[in-house]
C-alpha cells in the first residue's frame, strides 16, 4: 500500500510545485517555512514559533503535501480519497473554519485527492455521522472533539495512519487543562502510530523551549525548534489625561478620556479597542455609540459570550474592511484572521508582556511599518504600568506559560472517555499516561486510585454493588452501560461553565449567554445591557432568557467572572523599578512626567517606597481600621499575602479582617485597632509553615470550594446535562461547593480535594511567587506611616474594593455582629 | 406533656406563629412545642447512593449521619410525634437493601413516635420506604392553627408550613463581608423550612418586607433584621 521512498528528484520536483504555487500567489517560501517542510520529510518533529499571521499554516501544513506530491507523481494516486493523513487541533472553534480555508486551497489547487473538514461542537448531527464512518484526509478540530472521537469504539483504525498532528496555538493550550487533553491524546497517537510526526504552533513566549518539551513529553529530545521571522517593531504611547487633578484616582473606567479615544478613533481608518473584560467591552461600546451615533453599523463588538453567528458577522465584517472600529477583548486575541488594521487601542493595562504583543501586532502588518498600540489608562496609576510595559518589551521580557502538571481531574475523565470506547489495559496505560508531560512523575497509586475512583467509586466491588462504572473484562477496562457512556460524552471537555443562561430574542434568535447569577438579580421588566444592545427582560424559561429590544435610556451591564487579570511578575518588576524612578524624580516617559502630581501627593502624605523597602500605611476611617500594605506583585500574590497576614493578626486575637487587594498592594480592614508595631515582629513574615499557614487562612476565605468547582466538572462529578432536555442534570443535579462540602466531611482523603488545594497554591496564589514575595517582605525595611486620609496609593484599593473573609471568630458571632451593624445603619 | 419539657440544646430561637410556639432548632428543624411535634423538611434520603449508582462517585455515609442527627433530635426533644414535609427520599435507588436495613433499625430505636409524612414531589417518584412505618402519610395535613405540605400554597384554612425550597439568604455586612446561610422563613401566612438533609442544596430567596428570617449559622439561629431585606 504505502509506495516506496521517493527518489530525490521527485523530492525536488514536489518542491518545485508548491514553489510555483507560492509565486503564482504572489508569496515566496520564508526560510522557516522550507526549513519546518525540510524537517517534516526527514521525520521529524517540532515547535514552530512566530507572532501571529505569518504563515504559521502553511509552515506546519505544506510538509504533508509536499510529501504526498512526492509520492504520487501524476497519474498515480487516483482520486480516491485517502485517509486520514493530518490532524490539526485548535483551541478555538473559530479559527478551525479559516484553517480549513487556507489548506483547502492549497490542496485544490495543487491538485490532490485529499478531503479537507472540521469537526468540532457546532459540526452537525449529520455530518458527524459521516465521518464516525471514515475521516478526511485532514480533520481540523479541537481538544475536546478529538477526546470525544477517543471515546468511541474503532478509533484506533480511524487515526492508525496519521502521519502529522499540528496543535495550533500551543502557548494558549499549554498552561491549561485543555492542554493536557492534547498531550494524554498526543500519547495515545503515539502508540498507535509510532512514526507520527508532531508539530505545534506557538507565539514566542518566555519558555519556548519548555513548550517544546511540553508537548513531546519523553521524546522532546529530538524536537526542533524553529523561528519564524523577527516580531515588527512596536510603538506604545499612552492617552494622557490633561491634568491630575480631573482625572479619577480609582475610577473604575477610563471613560473620561472617551473625547480623547474618539478622536484617535477618527484619526485613522480603522481600529481594534481591546478591553480586559466582558463588561467593559459593553460599556465602551454604549459609550462610543453615544458620542458618534454617526458610527452606528461600522462599530463593532466582539466577545466571548456572544452567540456565535454574532461573533461570526463581526469577524466576516473584519475581514472585509467595512468597520470602523471594534470592542473586544481578548476573543480577538487568539489567531482568528484579518486585514490588519491601522492601530490598536488598550483601555486598562494589558497586565501582561506577552498579551501587549499579541494585541498591538493586530496592527500594521505592512512591510517595514511598526504597530501601533495606544494605551487608555482607567486609573492614573496604570500608567506607571504603560511605562513599564514598553521598558519590559524593549527587554523582550516576555511571560512564560507554566504547564499544568497531574491533573488528575483530567486524567479521571480521559479513563472514562477511553473505556466508553474501545477500552484500555491499564498497565500499558500507565506507562502511556507517564509519558506525557503533565503526568510524567505520576505515582502508581495516584494512577490506581484514580482507576478505583472511576471504575468503582473508590471502594471495594464486593462491598456496595452500587458503583459499578468501569468493568474489567479480558484484562481491559470497559464502561459498564451504554448509559454510562452517553452521559460521559456530554461532559467530555475542560472548560468550567458556570451554569450558563441562554439570552435569546422572543423570535427564538440567539444572543449569547451570561451567568446565572445576574440574570438572578434580574425581574420581569427589568432593562439591561448586552451585546450592545439594550434589553428587556420577557421571561426566563429553562435556562433560557427571554428578551425583547428596549428604548429605555440605561440598565445594568452583566459581570462575567474571571474577568480579571492579575499582573504578571514580569511586569510587575518592571512597574517596581518605574516607581523607583519616579521616586528619584527622574521623568524617563511622557507617563512618569504625567503621574508626577499623584508621586509628589504621595511623597507629601506618605511616601515611595523604593526598592528594598516596604510601606505599611495606617487608617482608621468610618469603616473601621486599615492597613494598606505595598509588595506590587499582582493581585493574585496580594490575595494570598493579604489572607496570610490577616490569619496570623487574627490568630493573635479574635479579629474580624476584611480584605481588598489590587495589583500593586491590599488592604487588611479590621474591627478594631492593629497597631503598626505588629510589623516590626520578624514572626509575621516568616516563610516557615507557609504552605500550611496559608491553606489555614485560605480554607476561611473559601478559594478550594472556587477551584473545586472546575475539578468537579472536569472529573464528571457535576453532570452537565442532556442538550435540549428541559431539567439539567434532574436527580443527580448537585453545586459543586455542595459536592465540596460533602467530600470534605466524609471523605477527606480524596485526591481531588488535594488537588483543589494544589490548584488553589499554584494557580490562585502563585505559590512560588508568593513565597519570594514575602522573603523579601521580610528583609526589607519598614516604611511605617500613619495617615490622615488614604493616600494616592491606598485609594484605589479602597475604592476597588474584592472583598474575601478571614476571620477568627465563629461564623455566628460574625453574622451577629453583621447584624448589629446592619440594625444600626437601618436606625440612622 | 406541651410545654412541660426543657430543651436541652442552647441556641433556641422561638418564634410564634398563630400563637403557637415553634422553637428553630439549628439542626434544621422545628419542634411545635403545643403539640410535642419535630417537623424537619426535604432529608432527601438516599440521594448520594443515587449518584452513586448513576456513575457519579460521591462518598457514603451522608444518609446515616442524617438519621443519628434526627436520632439526637429525639433524645433531646422527646417528642410525641415527628412530621417530615416532604421528599424524604431522593429518588428510586437500585439497591435498596442497605438503606431499608438503616432505616428499619433507626424506626426499631424509636418505635414509639409517630411518623407522619406530608409527601413530596420526590416522594411521587421514589416512593416511601416501608421500614418507616408511617403512621400516616398525605398531600395535606391539617392541625390547626397549621397546613403542612411540601410545597408552599396558600391556605384559607390555617398558616402554611412547607419545605420543598431549601430557602437560603444571601447575608452582607460589615466591611463587605458576605455569606449565604440556610434560614427559615416566616411571612404572614406561610412558614419555609431550610432542607434537614446533609447532601442538598440551598437556593437564595428574596424575602418580602413582611417576611421575618432566621438564618441558621453553626450552632444558632439568628433572627435577621426585617429592614434588612433587599428590594420590597
């Protein structure tokens, strides 16, 4: 079947081919390109990094071709349709169309028998059906689709003859479950086919070639990693307020500056406004409409909670080049192609080196033209973080992604997707599983409870015949009931929805969704804002919402979580060293000189902390005592510094603390007085027991039952539901802090809490960080003010305020202290 | 005899309803102290075994500690009677030998009160186990001044108690501090009663200015200002 190894020349010939192919396009092959295609054909795998939309595609993509060209000079092959060849994934739906589009071409037009197609969650019933048959020739798809092929019977024959995979946006799937699914399946293809060559598709990051390794596990020794061409030059400049004194502290928005953002918009021919949340995008979007009702129809908005055909008009609209401008966030991030556009606007700090990058390169594709980001601060002090985000980019600074490693939610779901399929033998499994990356040091008996946890509920079979998910049969595992695996595929999939409602017109059209608990607040009548439009509620009906188009002049916009980004450490750095700066009055940037009325207020009422010191400000206000706090390590690292201090004071004595962090420093509001001399005690930032003290104070401020909640999910615990089913999920229907609560009381020793607590450490509190954090806290010289209003600094944090509990007292005595409070507030 | 027992638990709240007394205990419950009566709402018995067989592997040992926790109530309480409103068992499991046998000793080590069962929504489903030996079992039960079911409905004929909510409010205080706690619920003409059982839910009601809440947390009960109720 297979034809023997092509001659050189029809090697050279191939070449010649797509070289024509190229030129006739216009296009000549760039040098990382022939070398990823040179690097194919010798077998070989790899990581190909490269901004976005340099003909990363067809780097990864024309190396099959060539070799099929190679293979079948004309004449043989005929035209029947092979199968499967390549398989590229994708993490997002949206970018599978416009891959399939580019390689269609190529393969049309250079004439191969091959059938391009895409599988993914909006692939329909029917077409799904076809290809459960036979495959194509190339399958474009994304993780969760690709488990979900796994998950039926025969998969071995459908993808026995893979020659390439491509994982598409690696650094985006790397740091996240999602990326696991890709390396557990990655394995699995491995031993299917051991020859497959593997090729992922990244931007350049801080830790490249761990992104290598990541995705070849045990055999990254001989990955390759290439360079696409040099990133363009980028231009960051920020929109200065005109004076200090007019410009919001902590407002929560930049929309002062919106006469300033409309005329840049008007400046040029067409613009990107990215904001760093949901919400904002809407409310940006209401305000530019406001100020140019002339811009109705050419301005845009773009965000992950719309419904797809939304997003879909808005990308297409891109493409064509007939909008102004667009709001979006960072749904427009990821690879999704079109025209570039003139500029590229931030509001809010991007928070982020390697996401600044991404953004402005939205920009200015044309040759020798750099791209163009402006920058909206929404609070002044955000502009020391513009400063130091040129400075860290000029030092190419850039973010690493940290693989996930021994999910073993993750790995409890892919057990039960390979034994609703054609089964598994759990010894070569093991050994697969190990060589991938994240599970590379599994431990046997981490493997083996997870088996016991799925197959049997952790207990033995004799015992409680109740449990029975996986078999054992002929030395495979195997689900034990064709019901068993219908309701596994619907959950197949990382992705942690909140229960999700449905925003639909009356006519049954699709808007997009929002959570739960917003639409919670809302009643019949009620008006509010989303996609732009403004709405009034019906009904809400099966987990549907109901509206229809309102003329009323305001409502509330919803407030989707996870929204927010913390500070990266490498932009956390570079903002410590512009305050240096700025303390020492040097006036490197048009964004210090701006900030120097809020420096010299600061210096005046306070003081800057330089570096190695740490300020510790005092205040005691109507709302109690405050202690603000300095360490400027991104609000994850504040949280977890702010809960830690909270229960070692409070351990001291019974005290109720409240918290509030932002990125540079947080705020610890207690009910009585905290002296300052608390901080001259070495004790209260000693490292020691750190992990522990932390998980004590942590366990009050309730952040494992949050990340207990995608665990859940991810490990099948919550049940997402029949699609189109009227009752979710019906009887087995439970919250995931319900499950949380119920593990914690009678099974305590359950591996998912301890991966719960793991996640909470490594992601939620940036453990590592933290911990450098506080050493240098520890050595730094105390800066002890007492202060008679909140100071520049202090402000914000006040104002923007996230609060978390920590508290000694009983839960009783604090809810009747919250009452006497609230008994008072109801009598003045 | 009413009235003649002291309770023993701290942390009582009571609260009169048509003149009669009904004592809040925190375990979620209520004791009528006229008519010597436990009521508890929504136990939801069974329910982790049924995740358990549907392939969802949620630990064991929720429905025992639930019987030892009602178990407690009736050492403490001695009461004539215990009325349960409604959905008692989760939902039909395929194996219930385990969960007869608890059942049937708990009902051997208090065969003296009467079991009485306003059903429920579940209930229709899952049936009602026969080791409870029920005194009586209903939709309605009438015992003036009250109308007990499962779900709340109004009444001409006397004020409502019902389960079937699992009412939770949503608490905020001092310094922006926030906690949802189960709690009961009292308007002026129908009482909700938080769900006894270990392994369920809560879901956050929006009381009306009439409506007097207590919310249960640890070990007390606590009478929330009315004025504190959002909206109207």
């Amino acid at each position: 079947m297979k034809p023997s190894k092509p001659s050189g020349q029809q090697q050279a010939a191939a070449l010649k081919t797509v070289r024509q192919w190229f030129q006739a396009r216009g296009w000549e092959p760039f040098a990382f390109q022939r070398e990823a295609w040179e690097a194919y054909g010798a077998g070989r795998s790899g990581l190909i990094h490269a901004p976005t939309g340099i003909g990363k595609t067809y780097a990864a993509g024309i190396g099959p071709i060539l070799a099929w060209l190679s293979d079948h000079t004309a004449g043989k092959g005929g035209a029947t349709v092979p199968p499967l060849q390549v398989l590229w994934i994708t993490p997002l739906r949206a970018l599978a169309a416009e891959i399939q589009t580019a390689l269609q071409q190529a393969v049309d037009d250079l004439g191969l028998p091959w059938q391009v197609a895409v599988r993914t969650g909006d692939t329909s019933a029917a077409v799904k059906q076809r290809q459960k048959k036979k495959l194509p020739t190339v399958l474009i798809t994304t993780p969760e689709s690709l488990h979900l092929l796994l998950s039926y019977a025969g998969a071995r024959e459908r993808f026995g003859r893979l020659q390439l995979a491509v994982v598409d946006e690696w650094h985006e799937l790397m740091g996240s479950k999602r990326g696991v699914l890709v390396e557990l399946a990655l394995a699995r293809l491995k031993t299917w086919q051991p020859a497959i060559r593997i090729w992922g598709l990244s931007a350049t990051l801080g830790n490249t070639a761990a992104a290598l390794q990541v995705l070849l596990g045990t055999s990254a020794e001989q990955g390759l990693l290439i360079r696409g061409n040099a990133p363009k030059t980028i231009t960051i400049s920020s929109i200065l307020p005109d004076g200090m004194e007019r410009f919001p502290w902590a407002g929560h928005l930049g929309i002062k500056l919106l006469p300033r953002v409309v005329a840049t918009i008007e400046s040029a021919a067409s613009t990107l406004i990215f904001t760093n949340t949901r919400a904002q995008t809407e409310i940006w979007y209401q305000a530019l409409l406001e100020a140019r009702p002339g811009w109705a129809g050419r301005l845009a908005l773009h965000h992950g909670s719309l419904a797809r055909r939304e997003r879909e008009r808005v990308e297409q609209a891109l493409h064509d080049g007939g909008l102004k401008a667009v709001v979006c966030t960072s749904s427009l991030d990821l690879g999704v192609d079109f025209s570039p556009v003139d500029q590229v606007i931030q509001i809010g700090s991007p928070k982020g080196v390697a996401r600044l990058i991404q953004r402005a390169g939205r920009s200015g594709h044309r040759p020798g033209r750099p791209s163009r980001i402006i920058c909206v601060p929404t609070h002044a002090l955000e502009l020391l973080e513009v400063a130091a985000a040129r400075k860290a980019v000029e030092q190419q600074a850039i973010e690493p992604r940290v693989p996930v490693r021994q999910p073993l939610d993750v790995l409890a779901q892919y057990l039960v997707t390979l034994a609703v399929g054609d089964g598994f033998q759990p010894e070569a499994l093991y050994h697969e599983v190990r060589s991938t990356h994240a599970f590379q040091d599994l431990p046997r008996t981490a493997y083996d409870w997870v088996r016991d946890f799925v197959s049997t509920g952790g207990e033995t079979l004799s015992a409680y015949p109740e449990f029975r998910k996986i078999v054992r049969k002929n030395g495979r595992c195997t689900a034990s009931s064709p019901k068993i695996a219908g309701r596994h595929r619907m959950s197949i999939g990382t992705i942690t929805g909140d229960a999700a409602i449905v925003i639909k017109f009356l006519n049954g059209r699709r808007l997009g969704s929002v959570e739960e608990r917003f639409v919670a607040r809302l009643k019949r009548g009620d008006i509010f804002v989303f996609a732009g439009r403004r709405l009034e509620f019906v009904r809400l009906r099966d987990m549907v919402l109901y509206v229809r188009a309102s003329r009323a002049p305001q409502g509330p916009i919803p407030q989707w979580l996870g929204g927010r980004m913390p500070l990266s450490t490498e932009l956390a750095a570079a903002v410590r060293s512009q305050l240096d700066l700025a303390a020492r009055g040097v006036r490197a940037s048009a964004e210090l000189e701006a900030l120097e009325p809020i420096m010299t207020l600061q210096a005046k009422w306070s003081t800057i902390p330089g570096p190695g010191e740490l300020l510790v400000e005092k205040l005691v206000s109507r709302d109690g005592h405050h202690l603000f706090l300095f360490p400027f390590e991104g609000r994850l690292v504040n949280e977890g510094l702010a809960a830690l201090l909270a229960y070692r004071l409070s351990r001291e004595k019974p005290l109720t603390i409240a918290i509030a962090v932002n990125d540079y420093g947080f705020e610890l509001l207690a009910d009585r007085e905290i002296p300052l001399t608390v901080f001259e005690a070495a004790t209260l930032f000693a490292a020691d027991d750190l992990a522990d003290e932390i998980l004590a104070s942590i366990n009050a401020a309730e952040m494992g039952r949050r990340q207990f909640r995608e665990i859940a999910r991810v490990a099948g615990l919550v049940f997402p539901g029949y699609p189109g089913r009227r009752k979710h999920g019906g009887q087995i229907q439970a919250s995931s802090s319900l499950l949380y609560n119920v593990f914690q009381r009678y099974a305590p020793d359950n591996l998912l809490l301890a991966q719960a607590t793991r996640e909470v450490l490594e992601r939620q509190l940036e453990y590592r960080r933290l911990r450098q954090s506080l050493e240098r806290m520890a050595r730094a010289q105390l800066r002890l003010i007492a202060l008679d209003q909140p100071s520049p600094l202090a402000f914000p944090i006040m104002v923007d305020r996230l609060r978390s509990r920590i508290s000694s007292e009983k839960l009783a005595d604090r809810v009747r202290r919250m009452q006497i409070r609230l008994e008072k507030k109801a009598g003045e | 005899m009413p009235g003649s027992k002291t309770i023993t638990m701290e942390n009582v709240t009571t609260h009169r309803a048509r003149g009669q007394k009904l004592r809040l205990l925190p375990a979620k419950a209520v004791f009528w102290q006229e008519k010597n009566m436990l009521i508890v709402a929504d136990p939801h018995f069974g329910k982790a075994q049924l995740f358990r067989e549907r392939g969802i592997p949620v630990p064991r040992g929720t429905t025992a500690t639930d019987l030892q926790r009602l178990t407690r109530l009736l050492a403490d309480l001695q009461p004539a009677s215990l009325l349960f409103l409604g959905d008692l068992t989760h939902g039909p499991v395929n194996n219930p030998e385990r969960y007869e046998q608890l059942v049937a000793a708990w009902r051997r080590r208090h065969a003296k009160v009467r079991l009485l069962l306003v059903s429920g929504n579940h209930d229709q489903q899952a049936g009602v186990p026969a080791p409870f030996a029920f005194d009586w079992v209903g939709r309605v039960r009438q015992e003036a001044p009250f109308v007990f079911t499962h779900q709340p409905q109004d009444f001409a004929a006397g004020y409502n108690l019902a389960g079937h909510v699992h009412p939770a409010v949503a608490m905020a205080g001092w310094g922006g501090l926030k906690a949802t706690l189960p709690c009961f619920c009292f308007g002026p003409d129908q009482g909700l009663l938080p769900a006894f059982g270990g392994f369920t839910g809560c879901q956050v009601i929006r009381p009306r200015r009439a409506d007097r809440i207590f919310v249960i947390a640890d070990d007390a009960v606590i009478a929330r200002p009315a004025q504190a109720t959002p909206g109207g």
